[in-house]
C-alpha cells in the first residue's frame, strides 16, 4: 500500500486497517515501521529514512508533523511567489507606460506647430543627436528645432538662389581626346 494522494492521517488509519489481512508482513514494529515508510510519498519518507523511531506510533506522528511543517512551506513559497509575480507586474506596467502621453479625454495636443527652444541654436549644437539637455524632440530638425520639418528638409541648411538642385551634381573634369605627353 502506498500513501498517494492521502494525507498522512488518512494514510496511517487504512494502513492500520489494512495491516490486520497481512499480519505476517506486520508481525513486529520494525517490519510494521518499514512497511509503513516504503508507502509514504518519496518527499517524506527521504526525511523520516534517516531518523531512528521507538514505535509506530512515534513514526506516525513524526510524518505528520513533517507533513504539516511541508506544507507550511508550501503556502510560504505560494505566498512569496505571489508577492514577486506582483511586483513584477506592476514594474512591467511602469515600464509600458514610460515615454508615452497620457491617456484619457483630457489630454490633447496642441495644433500645428510649437514654437521650439531649439530655433535659436546654431548649427554646431547638433552635430550629432545626445542625451543632452539641449537636444531637440525626436520630431523635430535636429539643426535647428523646429518641428514643422526634419534636418534633410531644414530650410537653414539649404543654398538659396536658382541654381539650387536638390540632386548633388558631380564635377569631372574634361576628358582631353588622344592626348600624349
């Protein structure tokens, strides 16, 4: 017989029961003891194996209390387990809401363009975007700040006059025909 599902309270009453039909295999305390320990359950029984006991009946209290004290720490690890996955979650919605506007009908944006208090930095400010504090939106030119356009469109960068072509046009010089030194 072995203890499976039941509690040991429960294990210990139909093993007595069931001792009666097989008294040969329960003749003295020690067979009584080791037939009782070979059907706990392996958490169990790897605790009580390595303990000395006088009788059954000390045995069978003994797995009762380490069957209680087991599951104590069962509810414990629960517990703690719970307050972790907890934690985790409200840590993971901070981080999703982190950079994004707030929600709800109160919030709204302002239309068109905003002025910009990157509009009056020159162009050495931005060579390269940072972390610094006089970097310019995300959304804006980081030459000149203003969020109506990006750098590759800043009017400020630009050549003025007619012969402006968008293109970059390549100089090469003339190729001199059958030419001999």
């Amino acid at each position: 017989m072995t203890q499976d599902g039941r509690s040991v309270s429960e294990y210990v009453h139909k093993f007595t029961e069931l001792a009666r039909y097989a008294p040969d295999d329960v003749s003295t305390e020690g067979k009584k003891m080791a037939r009782f320990l070979k059907g706990l359950r392996p958490e169990l029984k790897t605790i009580l194996a390595s303990q000395d006991f006088l009788n059954f009946s000390h045995l069978s209290n003994k797995a009762m209390q380490v069957e209680r004290a087991k599951e104590e720490e069962k509810g414990h690890l629960k517990r703690k387990f719970q307050v972790l996955r907890a934690q985790q979650q409200d840590r993971h919605q901070k981080t999703r809401s982190f950079g994004f506007p707030p929600k709800g009908p109160n919030f709204s944006r302002p239309a068109g363009p905003t002025p910009s208090r990157f509009s009056q930095q020159s162009q050495s400010s931005f060579h390269s975007p940072s972390v610094a504090s006089n970097q310019p939106p995300a959304n804006a030119c980081w030459h000149c700040g203003d969020p109506s356009h990006f750098k590759n469109n800043c009017p400020q960068l630009k050549p003025q006059g007619p012969a402006y072509s968008s293109r970059t046009s390549r100089i090469t010089p003339p190729m001199i025909w059958n030419w001999q030194p």
